[in-house]
C-alpha cells in the first residue's frame, strides 16, 4: 500500500496540520534558515566592502568565514536539539493515546495490518516535521560549503603557495590526494544526512515507548528521558573516541621514539590514508549503530504492539 493511501497516515499526517504549534514551527524554521543565509550573505557583502580598505582582505576573510562556520554550527546544534525533542514527543504519544481513548482495539480490527498501522504513525511523524527537518538540512548544507571554502582558503594560503614545482609533481604522482578524494566526500554525506538518521532513531524511540506504557505522560517522559541519556552517552563515547584516534594516529606519525629505535617515520602519503581510513571506520560505525538501534526498536514496537490491547 502507498503511503498517501494509508488511512492512519492521512489521518495523523492532517491531525495538527492547522494547530497554531504547527504554523509557529513551520514559521520558525524558515525564519533560522532566513537568518542563516542572511548572515553568510552578509559576510559577503562586508568582505566586498572593505577589500579596498583592509589591512590584510586574507585575515579578513579567513576571519569572517571561521565566525559565519561557527555561528551556523551553533545554529544548526540548537535547531538539532529542538527537533529532536519535538520528534520524540510527536511519536510518544502515537500509540498510548489509541490505547487511552480505547481505540487501539477497533483500529486493528481493521483491513490494515500491523505494519502498515505502524508505517502511517512512523511517515506521520515525518509529514509533521519535514520542515523543520528540511530546514536543517539546507542549513548544513550550508555549513558545509562554507566550511569547504574556508579549508580552500587555509590550503591556498598554508600549502600551495609555499610548495615548489617538484613537490607539487610529487603530490600528484604519489596519489597523495586519493585519500581526500575518498574521505572528504564521505565525511560531507555522513554530515548532512545525519538529520535523517536522528530522525529514525528519535521516531523509532518515540514509538517504542508509547507501545510500552498505556499513558500518553508515562510515554513522552520515558521517550524524552532516554533521548537525553543516548545524547549524553554518545556524547562521552565520540568524544573519547575521537581523542584517543587523534591521539594514536598522532604518535604513530611524529612518534618522537622512531629516531632512537631506527624506525622509520610513515610517509605523508601513509598518514593520508590511515587518516581516511580511521575516519571511513568510524561513520561506518555510526551509521551501523543508528540504523540498527532505530531497526531494533522498530521491531521491538511491532513485537509489543502484535499482544497490545485497549
């Protein structure tokens, strides 16, 4: 069955489509993109303004795209949270509230099976939030090509106008810039995708909970709760990975013991692909992980919700 053609779908996809908590969303998100584009444009306008004027136009722009990166991270990290709490409390209650109105029994008497009862509630969620859930994602789109410009930048001003004619031979020869070839494109659709995973997970949380507590309250608390612990998990758990990865690969590439022992030092070349290959390891770890926790709690809600009665 086509989603549009489920009637839970349309059903809880049109519930809260008037709502004034709806409209407000809706409204906000466009005016944080807004400001978003408005800031980066004006960057723009102050760098062509001042060219004639500055002391250095390249500390200039160097400075102004490190601020415009920072303030949209910090943009799209608030927008992150918020969106993710209303995602959870959107799916918490999807379930429970049949069950609380006695309506969870009649709606499986129906020609609907479990699934397709759960696929309406799960794509509701998303018809419900797909703009503020868009939003984020133009906006680390954003992000991402302004921070991309900023690493031209650095490379142009630190690496390429200081590298002589057979070093510059030598990168290219080597195939010293494969790993950034392979590992840079990775990293930016991990990146802006991460939205649509968070998503998943939330939803899926979301809906876990609500088919295990009978009350609507007892459903988001618990959904809310346990996003709020995964979030600081997972903080804590990248962090130190991140740490200790930097921290290997950093004494491994300029180990200052190599001298002594007569080892010899890995190529920059080397240093490039184990850099890449670390970091394709650790998004394939972070998508298994998402994928897999929003899978398994997905069937854990089909299991719960197959004995679920009014």
């Amino acid at each position: 069955m086509i989603l549009s053609d489920n009637p839970v779908f349309r059903f809880e996809a049109a519930r809260d489509q008037s709502a004034h908590w709806s409209r407000t969303l809706r409204y906000g998100c466009t005016l944080i993109l807004l400001a978003a584009l408005v800031l980066v444009l004006t960057a723009v306008v102050t760098v062509t303004t001042l060219a004639n004027i500055a002391y250095s136009l390249e500390e200039l722009v160097i400075n102004l795209l490190v601020v415009s990166v920072l303030v949209l991270v910090a943009l799209q990290i608030l927008a992150g949270m918020g969106l993710g709490i209303l995602t959870v409390a959107q799916a918490a209650p999807a379930i429970s509230s049949e069950v609380e109105m006695q309506s969870w029994s009649m709606l499986r008497t129906t020609a609907l099976s479990l699934g397709q009862i759960l696929a309406g509630k799960f794509a509701a969620v998303y018809a419900r939030l797909r703009t503020p859930l868009i939003s984020i994602l133009v906006l680390r789109l954003i992000t991402v090509l302004t921070g991309l410009l900023l690493g031209a930048v650095l490379i142009m001003r630190d690496q390429v106008y200081w590298i002589h004619a057979g070093a510059w031979d030598r990168f290219w020869i080597s195939g010293a810039w494969l790993p950034f070839v392979f590992a840079v494109p990775v990293v930016i659709i991990y990146y802006i995708g991460q939205p649509l995973l968070q998503f998943g997970v939330n939803t899926a949380l979301g809906l876990f909970y609500s088919a295990h507590n009978r009350q609507r309250v007892r459903a988001l608390t618990a959904s809310i709760a346990s996003r709020l612990v995964l979030w600081v998990l997972m903080l804590v758990v990248n962090g130190l990975a991140i740490y200790g990865l930097v921290l290997l690969v950093d004494e491994w590439s300029y180990a200052y013991w190599a001298p002594q022992l007569y080892v010899q030092l890995p190529t920059t070349t080397t240093i490039l692909w184990a850099i890449g290959s670390v970091l394709f390891v650790w998004i394939a770890v972070q998508l298994a992980w998402q994928a897999g926790l929003a899978l398994f709690t997905m069937a854990l809600t089909y299991r719960r919700a197959r004995y679920l009665a009014d």
